[in-house]
C-alpha cells in the first residue's frame, strides 16, 4: 500500500537487469526470486488488504524461505500485535507495535534521523553508521528478543528501526526516499544471499 511505486522505481534503478515486479498474487510472490514488502498507511488496512488479495500465506511463506525486505508498514506486519486500531501482526516475529508516547514531539516522527547499526550485516554493507534515513511513522517496532535489532534511531527515546534474523530484514524508514543510504540498502538487498 501507498509506497509500491516508489519502491518498484528505486529497485529498478539500483538493479536494472532485474525484473521488479509489483503483485499481490500469491503465485508471482511464491515464484519470486527475493519479496520486498512495503507499505505506507494504517497497518489495519495493509493487514485487510493483505487477507483480502489472497497474498497472506505467500508472505509468510517468503518470510521463510528467500531473501525478504520489510519498509515500514512492511516491518510492523511482521509481529504478533499492533497498537494501530488493535490489530493482529502476522506473528512471524515474536514483539508488538507501539504507538510513540507523546512527550512533547510532533507524532508522526516524519523526517531525516540517524540511525545506529546495532551489528554488522549485509545488508548495512557500505552505509556508514548513523547515516541518515528518512521517517513517517507514527508506530515503531518492539521486538521481544534484543538479538532481532538490527538498527536504532532516537525520538524522544531510542527504538528499534531495523530488524534482522536469518532470511528478513525489515525497516521502519523508508529507503526508496533516503537517498544514496537507502540506495545503498536496496543494492545490498538485491544482491544478498543469506
């Protein structure tokens, strides 16, 4: 949802031989080399959605078995639980999904902010740590397992903005909008073997 075209272009521009191909047909996801999931929105209405195109069990199918991107509404998916409108995750991830404690800051974080690698991993391959991505979110993921952070950010207080285990990786930034960083990641992204 909202993001897809985006995240299509960006892809094709890092990885012009490749084929982007933008589906929710769960045959074109299960045949799928790599799956990039994206989304922009409310997780209620990503989640409907999902359940209504038939693409639910692909997804979670890929989570398992080939190199998976995960932006934003794409990351949040992937827990068990989301604040946003009470909303059941796909649960491949064990946490849940906050919504920012309000403390005096503009909610939604929208904007430019630096995150911190919190371990090495392909993926961060030629980012320098606290490189700037870009934000819009007004939920963030809490993982229950400290091992699954892959990057922190700061708003108000630090959260988890990148998560990683095995085949997945998942970010609450959005890199199609962040410039040679996030170019940086979707290239890596393409090329990955975990």
């Amino acid at each position: 949802m909202g993001n897809l075209r985006s995240v299509s272009k960006a892809l094709q521009h890092v990885a012009p031989r490749a084929e982007a191909v933008v589906s929710a047909d769960p045959g074109v996801i299960r045949a799928a080399e790599r799956v990039v999931v994206p989304g922009q929105g409310a997780l209620p209405d990503c989640m409907r959605s999902l359940g209504a195109s038939g693409a639910r069990e692909a997804v979670i199918e890929a989570t398992r078995a080939k190199p998976f991107l995960g932006i934003c509404i794409g990351l949040q998916m992937l827990f068990q639980h989301g604040d946003e409108g009470d909303t059941p995750g796909l649960g491949v991830l064990e946490g849940n999904v906050p919504r920012f404690a309000p403390s005096g800051l503009k909610i939604p974080h929208i904007g430019w902010n630096e995150v911190v690698q919190a371990r090495a991993h392909a993926l961060w391959q030629g980012i320098a740590d606290r490189s700037r991505f870009y934000f819009v979110h007004s939920y963030f993921p809490a993982p229950r397992a400290a091992a699954l952070t892959a990057a922190t950010a700061v708003y108000g207080a630090p959260f988890t903005c990148a998560v990683a285990r095995d085949n997945i990786f998942a970010v609450q930034f959005h890199p199609e909008k962040s410039q040679s960083a996030g170019l940086q990641l979707l290239s890596n992204f393409v090329s990955w073997r975990p």
